[in-house]
C-alpha cells in the first residue's frame, strides 16, 4: 500500500473516530456530570458502591463503553479483535471488513486530575517499546505486529475523583435509594490521538518498558507531545533506540540516552525541535503538611 493511501486512510479513520468520541459524554454521564454507573447490584436488589481504584474504574468504563465501540465498528464498516491476553498490545484491533489488510490499533486510556493542580492529568502508558515495538513483525505480546497496523490510537477519558468524604464505599443501598448513591467519579473529557502525538521521552512506569505519556491536560487534547514538531518516525526512531545509546556528555561523563533532546544532539539535529510540554508537579512531601 502506497504511503499516501495508508495517510489518507488514518485520517478517514481518525475522524470518524473524533466524531463519535463527541456522542459519549452524554452516554457516560448524567446532566450534573456523574458517571452513570453508580455501583453494582446482587439479586437480593442492594447496590454496593465502587470503589475510586483507577484498576476498577478503567475496567468498568471499559466494560461500559464496549457496545459503544461495536456500535461505531459496525458503522464504520470494521469487526473488532479484542486482545487474546491481557498484557496484549493493542486493547482493541479495528479490521476493515472489506480488507483485512486495513488495520487501526486503538487503546482505551483512562487518567484522572490531580485535584492540586487540575490542569494536569496523572498520565498514562502508551505500550511497550520492547520486541513487538522494536520487530515490527513479531507477534510477541501483541495481537497482530505492530506494523500491520496502519495507525495506532488512543481513545482516552480524563476524569475527577469525588471527594473521599462524600463516597462511603463501605455501605450498601436499596434500589429505590439510586440516585442519593454519589458517583465516584465525574466531569468527563474525552480525546483521540495518535500514540505518538501524546508521548514524552520518558517512559512511563520504572520497572517496565513502557512509553509514558505528556501530563498537560491541555497539551494532550491539542496532541502537543514532544515530538510534535518531529513527526510519528522520530517517536518510533527514539523510542526504539531509548537507553541503548551512549554518548559524552558536556561534563564529560558517558551516559545512555534517555531524553529526545540529547537523541536529536547525538543525530546532529537542533534539539530545540524537542517540544517543551510541562510535566505533573512532583508530589508534596506528606510528612512535610503534617
């Protein structure tokens, strides 16, 4: 398939995707901005709250959006293969139904604001930069490899946390007490992005090899990732070389390479080119607001 063919495929796809993102808050939401899930029912008809566990939250919205997505699918003129594992890459394959040779990667992604400084997020993984990443045609830990894939997306939900105080996740309700149940979670924003469009050059968790994402509410709606002014074969050019570089640095140390601006200086290029997004503040010493 022609470069230009697969551009103006992703881009078909990615729009269709933002148009149907617009129709969800109100699908997830009441009209004060509650999720609409308030908690789950035994057949005796008591309802137990959730609990604010990002795990369990990113679950049951998942499990919550899943007609959703099939509704689009189906739509859209595409079948969708779930990943066989969980720790599979992609959460999602879409396959054109026409040409199983047309392929999207799309990734559910749930984050929420940090209630200190709301106009930060607490980030996100955006998969491995390990085998599949770096083989793109190994089907380790993934559903399909990766370069089958024409475009790779996420669909992510930015959200609040109620206040811990007004959540008694140790009580149950009646079903005709519905309504007084809080949700524990609110004010929804969703986006969609290409993966690369939100990457930072970190990674995202310290123990595993995964690309992290910007944090900047703001920047992640835009798609103002540091590798904006780069383009998507930069972010897959770094991403699979991360830590396996070294070079002298200025005080004459030898370091391996884990920032995009000292990638662009060791390939000779302007490390200006790396854009500047803000990261999460560090968390405050509790001991200290004792």
């Amino acid at each position: 398939m022609r470069p230009k063919d697969r551009e103006q495929l992703k881009a078909e796809f990615k729009q269709k995707l933002r148009e149907f993102v617009e129709t969800l808050k109100g699908y997830v939401a009441t009209p004060e901005d509650q999720w609409t899930v308030k908690g789950f029912i035994d057949v005796f008809r008591n309802i137990y709250t959730i609990s604010a566990d990002t795990k369990i939250v990113s679950k049951i919205l998942e499990i919550h959006l899943f007609p959703k997505l099939l509704e689009f699918a189906n739509q859209s003129n595409y079948r969708i293969v779930l990943a066989e594992q969980q720790n599979y890459y992609p959460d999602l394959s879409f396959v054109s139904a026409d040409d199983k040779s047309i392929k999207f990667a799309l990734d559910l992604k749930t984050t929420y604001r940090l209630p200190d400084n709301p106009e930060f997020c607490n980030g996100f993984t955006l998969g491995s930069h390990g085998e599949y990443f770096i083989n793109r045609k190994s089907n380790k830990n993934i559903q399909f490899p990766y370069g089958e894939y024409l475009g790779h997306f996420c669909l992510g939900i930015i959200y609040s946390r109620s206040a811990s105080e007004k959540v008694d996740e140790t009580r149950s309700y009646k079903l005709d007490e519905l309504k007084s149940i809080v949700s524990v979670i609110g004010d929804f924003q969703f986006f969609v992005q290409e993966k690369w469009e939100i990457a930072s050059d970190y990674q995202g968790s310290s123990n595993t090899a995964n690309i992290g994402s910007i944090t900047n509410i703001g920047d992640i709606l835009s798609g103002n990732g540091v590798f904006k002014n780069l383009g998507e074969k930069w972010f897959d050019e770094y991403w699979i070389n991360y830590g396996k570089i070294q070079m002298t640095m200025p005080d004459g140390k030898v370091k391996k390479i884990t920032t995009l601006k000292n990638y662009l200086l060791y390939r000779g290029q302007d490390p200006a080119l790396a854009h500047s997004t803000p990261r999460k503040p560090a968390r405050k010493n509790r001991r200290a607001q004792k």
